[in-house]
C-alpha cells in the first residue's frame, strides 16, 4: 500500500503541469528543478547580448553544485526551444555529461515539459 501511494505520488508531482506559460520568454533566468534520482539538477534559460543559453547546474550529496554546463540554444518556435551543443563544461563532468544528449523544453498553457532524447524528464520546481 505504501509502495502505491508513493508511485501515485510521484506520477501526480511528475504529470502535473509546474508553471503555465503563454511562451518560452517566460522562463528566462529562472531556475527549473529536476528530479534525476541522484542529488538533482537545474536548468536555466539566460540570455547574453542577443543570444541565448541555457546553464545546467548538476546538484551533489554535501556540495550544493558539482559543475555547470553551458548550452547554445536553438529557438524552433516561441513555445520550443532545443539544446545539444555545448559551450563549456566543469572539468569534473566532462567524462559523465559530454555525449550525445538533446534536450527539448516545451512551454504551452499547461505548464513546462523538458525532453531528454524525446523521454520526459521530472520537472519538480520552478524558481
């Protein structure tokens, strides 16, 4: 019983629509929490001069942040943007985060999704 209502739990918290947005614009500089079944990660969306990035922030047990990496990203749409492409990355992650990932993160009246190769990933928060 208890193994169902956490199953539950964790299917509503994971379906259920996060933050309600009209388009991509408005989740610029704000921090977008993962569940990846390790400490967590966070997603960023910035923009510097007139291009935009998104800075992933992968979380540790007894540190805050292990490392960042940073994305160049592609604009398919004001509701769809992709990233794969790295611009820089922690020294520490590269042997764990430099393959071939490609990431979506699609923005509609119901709420944020975020793809990792086409699979959707737990969004938990956003800040």
């Amino acid at each position: 019983m208890k193994n169902k209502l956490f199953f539950l739990m964790f299917l509503f918290f994971c379906t259920l629509p996060i933050f309600s947005q009209n388009n991509i614009y408005g989740i610029i500089d704000r921090d977008i929490i993962l569940n990846d079944n390790w400490a967590g990660q966070s997603m960023t969306l910035v923009k510097e001069d007139n291009d935009y990035y998104i800075y992933r922030e992968i979380f540790g047990s007894g540190v805050s942040i292990i490392g960042t990496i940073k994305y160049n990203v592609i604009f398919n749409s004001d509701y769809k943007i992709t990233f794969y492409e790295i611009i820089s990355i922690s020294d520490n992650l590269v042997e764990m985060y430099n393959k071939n990932e490609t990431f979506e993160i699609h923005s509609s009246d119901n709420g944020i999704r975020i793809y990792l190769n086409g699979m959707e990933l737990c969004i938990i928060g956003v800040m």
